[in-house]
C-alpha cells in the first residue's frame, strides 16, 4: 500500500534533487497530519464514494425556527429532499456553514433573527443561497410584499400552505443545483474531471491566503508527463489520451478531500497539498513518482513523470512566487534526464541548472 505518510525513502533516491537539503524524519515520527494516498479504507472507498455522492446528489434545506418543524421536513423528505438541521435564528450562522444547504426556510419571527441580515448573508455566499419565509402570519399582498423587499425569494402561511411551500422549495432548488453543475462545468477539465487551470489558481490562492491568516503550511507539486509527444506519434493521440487519463485516475484516488488536483493543459498536471510543509512534500512526491513509473498503460507500456516541487512559505509567500519556484523546479527535474523530483531551494537561494 502507497501512502505518504509512509518511512520516507532513501536519500539515494535524492540524488536529482541535490538541493533538498532538510533531513527527513526517521520512519517511527510520523506525524498525523501528513497527506495520505492510497487511504487505509482504500478496498471500500469506491462503495463510500457512491454513498457520498448519493447523498450529494439529494437537495438540502436547513431551517431557521424557535420551534420543530415534523410535518414540513416529513414534506420535504418525501420530495427526496434532506433536511441537514433545524436552527434558532442566533445559531442560523453556524449551521450554515456546518450544513452548506441549497435553500434556506426561515420563520420571520424566530428569536435573534433579523431577516435582513440573513438575506444579505445567503446572497453573498457561494452564488446566493435563495431564502424562503414561513410563518402563521396571512400570506396576504403586504406579508408577500414585505418578504420580497427583505430580500427573500418568498412567504408562505403555515401550515395552511406547506404543500405550496413544499412546491416552490423543490423549484428553488432544483434552480440552486443547476447553478452548480453549471459552475462545476466550468471548473472541470473535459478530458480527465480534475479541476481545470481556472480553478487550480483560485485553490492555489486560498491556500496561500490561510497561511497568511492561520499559519498553515501547504505545498505545490507539478508534474509533466515525459515524452507525452513520443506517445502520440508513436501509438496516436488516443493512446496519449490514455495516459492522461490513467494517470488523471492515480492523482484523483490518492488525495485528501482538502487537496486539489488539477490538469494545467496538455501533459501537465498540479498537486495542490493543504497543510503540508516542503519537507513531507518532497518525500511525497519521490514516493509518486515510484508509484506512477509502475503502471502499467494498456497499449502504451510503462511511463513516467518529472515532479517539481514548491511550498508555502518555504518557497514563497505569494501565490504566483510559489507557482514559478514549482514550475522553475519542475524544468529542473526534466532537464535532468526525466523521471526524477526535484524540489525547490529556499527563497534566498537560486536553483541549480536554471
């Protein structure tokens, strides 16, 4: 089993990158925080990853009352839709962000609850989460009226109008998920579902952004497929489209939901590592690359990659500094004969062969 918390290698296996000076731990200090491939539930992870995406795929309301609501989220469960909490208006906030919901009901009167403040939060939050009112007052013109100018998509009386709120929270919804696809479309790479150069740079910032706010370390890894352009001539471009794609696999199964992994356009691709130090990094990647130089691609052979190597702070503090000292290591690594890690110096140092 491959996983990065594993004994780091030998240091032979450093020889490419002569500048990774930092001595790795010794295999019995393993720190808990180090990125795992190639998780422990590695065998059932393809049965958990179709549980989550089930339960993904389901819409998702939280509510704002001072009281229960059995037979509203009894109407909504029946619609397959899931009610992720049941909330007072002064904990509205923290169940938010908790429960990450496409819809928003909310009972004008609950306690601490200032409709208002609550719509302008919802709006600016991830596209704009819509919120719907619903309280025992008439749902006349003025009621209707008054809800809309709060900003809320909607009032409804109950529970003389659950079914009619129940109606237009599937509506709402089903709106809200449509956005979602739609973005997630524009995020995605066509070719293997990783995250495209789009959405890499928008994790690379934030990741850059919670060191600078919270101290938390991070990494960047890119890698370059070699002789990709070999592949293609010698076997088609559908051979090469292959091993993009295997290759997209291996990446994709061996990161932690907090990492993201991105195709950058032809046969490079980036590991973004959250919370990880150059160090466990670099020993991380030597570890992959042995991995990836193993496989096997059906109708192709063996391949390979080349692997530069950046972190944050280590290696810059801004984001597009920690991207040309990744980029800059990985043009090390290929033009020291391919298939080899090479890992960034500190800021004050220049790298070898550049």
């Amino acid at each position: 089993m491959f996983n990065l918390d594993a004994a780091p290698v030998a240091q032979s296996i450093l020889g490419p990158a002569p500048w990774f000076k930092t001595p790795c731990a010794p295999p019995h200090k393993q720190a808990s925080s180090d990125v795992t491939l190639l998780r422990p539930d590695m065998a059932t992870y393809p049965e958990k990853k179709l549980v989550e995406k089930a339960k993904r795929s389901r819409g998702r309301v939280l509510i704002v009352t001072d009281e229960a609501q059995p037979g509203l989220a009894e109407l909504l469960e029946a619609k397959s839709i899931d009610v992720v909490g049941v909330s007072t208006g002064t904990a509205a906030i923290i169940s938010l962000q908790r429960s990450r919901p496409h819809l928003v009901i909310a009972n004008p009167k609950a306690t601490g609850l200032s409709i208002h403040e609550l719509a302008k939060m919802l709006e600016h939050s991830d596209n704009g989460i819509p919120l719907v009112l619903a309280g025992t007052e008439p749902s006349n013109h003025d009621n209707r009226m008054s809800a809309l100018s709060e900003g809320a998509f909607d009032y409804f009386e109950v529970p003389s109008e659950l079914d009619l709120l129940v109606k237009r929270s599937e509506q709402l919804i089903a709106l809200r998920r449509k956005i979602e696809e739609l973005r997630a479309d524009a995020d995605i790479d066509y070719l293997t579902g990783l995250a495209n150069r789009r959405r890499f740079r928008v994790a690379l910032v934030r990741e850059v952004g919670r060191w600078r706010r919270y101290g938390s370390p991070c990494a960047l890894l890119m890698l370059d497929i070699d002789h990709l352009k070999q592949i293609n001539d010698r076997f088609g471009h559908p051979a090469g489209d292959l091993v993009i794609r295997q290759l997209a696999q291996t990446l994709s199964g061996v990161l932690r939901d907090n990492d993201t992994a991105a195709r950058l356009g032809g046969e490079e691709f980036a590991l973004l590592l959250a919370g990880i130090d150059i160090e466990k990094a670099g020993s991380a990647a030597e570890r992959l690359r042995d991995v990836i130089s193993k496989m096997i691609v059906e109708g192709v052979g063996r391949i390979t990659v080349s692997i530069g190597v950046a972190g944050c702070p280590a290696s810059g503090t801004v984001d597009r500094t920690l991207y040309s000292a990744a980029d800059e290591a990985l043009y090390v690594a290929k033009n020291g004969g391919r298939n080899r890690v090479a890992v960034a110096p500190p800021m004050q140092e220049k790298l070898p062969g550049v």
